[in-house]
C-alpha cells in the first residue's frame, strides 16, 4: 500500500471516529419510556431535556408514555431493551417500592434496569380543607387519636409519593386515618376544598396556589428543610415527625448490562442540559429544584430509599392490587 494510501485510510478512520464520537451513542433514537401519561411533571421532564439531549448527542430523542400497572409496564420495556442506553427509564418512587409491592414483573428491577442520573425534586405540602379544625400536624395528630378513622386523607395510586407520605402520616403519628383512593391529586383537589375529605399531600407547587387563595390550609412541608417557595410554613420534622419525609423526585434509568462508558457519557449529557439556563428556568417555573445525582450516588440512594419504604409498605392498609 501507498503510504499516501495508507494515510488517507487512517484520515478516513480517525474522521469517521471522531463522528461516531460526536453522535454517540449511534445513529438510533434516544427514548425516554415514561411510566405516566403525558401532561403530569414526570412528563415534563424528559421533554424539557429532549432538545437539548438531541442536539449534544446528535440523535433524535422520542418521548414515549406508557402509565399503567404501577409504571411496570415502561420498565419492562426498559428491562427488556438492547443494553445499548438508547432505552431510558423515566421514573420515581415506583423505583424503590415495587420491588415489595409488585416483587415478580416479569424482570428483576436490581440486574435489569440500572441507575443513570437523578433529574429533579418537588417538595411536597401536606394541606387540610378549610373548614378542617387543625392549623398543623400536631393537631391533626389529636383530633385523629381522639376519634380513630374520623379523619381522611386523599390518596393516589399506591407507591406514589401522595401515597407513602399518607402512610408516614398514619403510621409514625400512630393514628387511623381513613385514605379515599383518587387517581390524581387533581383529581382529588374539588372534594378537599368542599371538605368532603380532610387532607391531602401534593407538590407545593400545584397546592400553594390554593393555599394562598384560601381555598386550603397549608399544614406543613413534608421535609426537614422548609421550602423557599412558602418560609412561612412549617415542617414535619418541627413538628416532632422527623421520619415523615419525602420528596416528589424523579430519575432515569436504563437497561441493565449497559456498558458504563455508555452510562457515564448519558450522565454527563443530562447534566450538562441541567445545568443549562433555560432548563433550570423552565422546571423553577414547575417548582421543582434541579437534583443532579450520578449513576453511582444514585444507585446509593436506590438502595436506602428501597430499604426505607419495605417496612412502611409491609405495615400498608392499602394493597397493591388497588390500583
């Protein structure tokens, strides 16, 4: 061969790696498999990251929704995906309580579906109906001890974040409650503004609004920390709950055997469109606060919030088959 032959052919290698480089990690579409339909948050956030995403890594990102069985039904598409990290996992607390709520999906959520970046969290408010007699947890702790299952408490699916801090409430107050079963939080927002039920949790975002016309009582932020959004409101650790806590966090995952260059390369990617202007814009205006963790400070936190919610969730009155 010709050395100026043989120098063209390592030009031609070098451009076309420094092309696949570029557009890793290849010519296929990124797809974010949402476990919710679209228009919620968790919606939200792999669509406000999908720009970004395709014009950094040279593909197209397609945002897909698949609600149902828990989130299970997006996960086993995950699970069950090329281990090439063009399949991700756009997900939350079904993370870490379906492994005791729903133990045999078809796949196994600990080898099958591998951490890649924690995204965002809400902070959630817990709020009464107006005419509900209590100004914060303490009293609702009272008025529930005085009269077992005499105070409701508006619940969604089973291992969502509405449901687990209802579950905190009842059981590390050690009181009765009486939880109505609602698909939504909006969905239950009419009947707790009428008194119809007493409580409710949901992202402060979507409650202060109402709280601020009056149309609700803010109770307290379910958190040690109190929220920027509302300083005035106290938390559920001042009110002697310190265990009663927990964020409306959201994450992304991927499919187990996913090689780590692949991971760690989708990591630096989704933070790097975090930490953009215009994104940490757009999700301050939902309320939610930009939690970047990487595949291994996540799969750390995977694993202790998995641990947390086991015991809680065994002591639920609520079954997994509800939903």
């Amino acid at each position: 061969m010709k050395l100026s032959t043989f120098l063209l052919v390592i030009l031609i290698c070098a451009v076309q790696a420094a092309w696949a480089t570029a557009n890793w990690p290849g010519t296929k579409p990124l797809k974010f498999e949402v476990i919710a339909a679209a228009g919620g948050l968790i919606d939200f956030v792999p669509r406000e990251l999908s720009n970004d995403l395709s014009a950094s890594i040279g593909v197209p990102v397609i945002v897909e929704n698949r609600p149902g069985a828990g989130g299970n039904i997006a996960a086993g598409v995950v699970a069950k995906a090329e281990p090439d990290g063009h399949t991700l996992l756009v997900t939350s607390t079904n993370q870490v309580v379906n492994p005791t709520l729903l133990p045999k999906p078809g796949f196994d959520y600990a080898r099958d579906l591998i951490p890649v970046s924690m995204v965002v969290a809400a902070k959630m408010l817990l709020v009464a109906a107006p005419a509900f007699p209590a100004k914060d947890i303490t009293d609702v702790i009272t008025i529930a001890k005085q009269k077992p299952k005499s105070v409701s408490i508006a619940i969604a699916a089973i291992g969502t974040p509405l449901h687990l801090a209802a579950e905190m409430l009842a059981q590390y107050g050690n009181i009765d409650l009486t939880f109505v079963s609602y698909d939504s939080i909006a969905q239950a927002m009419p009947d707790v503004m009428a008194n119809r039920v007493d409580l409710a949790v949901g992202a402060m975002a979507t409650l202060l609004p109402q709280v601020r016309r009056g149309a609700l009582k803010a109770l307290a932020v379910i958190s040690p920390q109190r929220s920027p959004l509302a300083p005035e409101i106290p938390t559920s650790a001042e009110a002697g709950l310190p265990a009663l806590q927990i964020d409306n966090w959201m994450c992304i995952m991927t499919t187990g055997g996913t090689p780590a260059p692949v991971i760690a390369r989708l990591d630096m990617e989704i933070g790097k469109a975090l930490a953009l202007p215009a994104v940490r814009d757009a999700f301050a205006k939902q309320g939610v606060d930009i939690y970047h963790m990487g595949p291994q400070q996540l799969g750390k936190f995977l694993h202790s919030e998995t641990a947390r919610y086991s015991s809680l969730l065994e002591h639920s009155r609520v079954r997994a088959s509800s939903q």
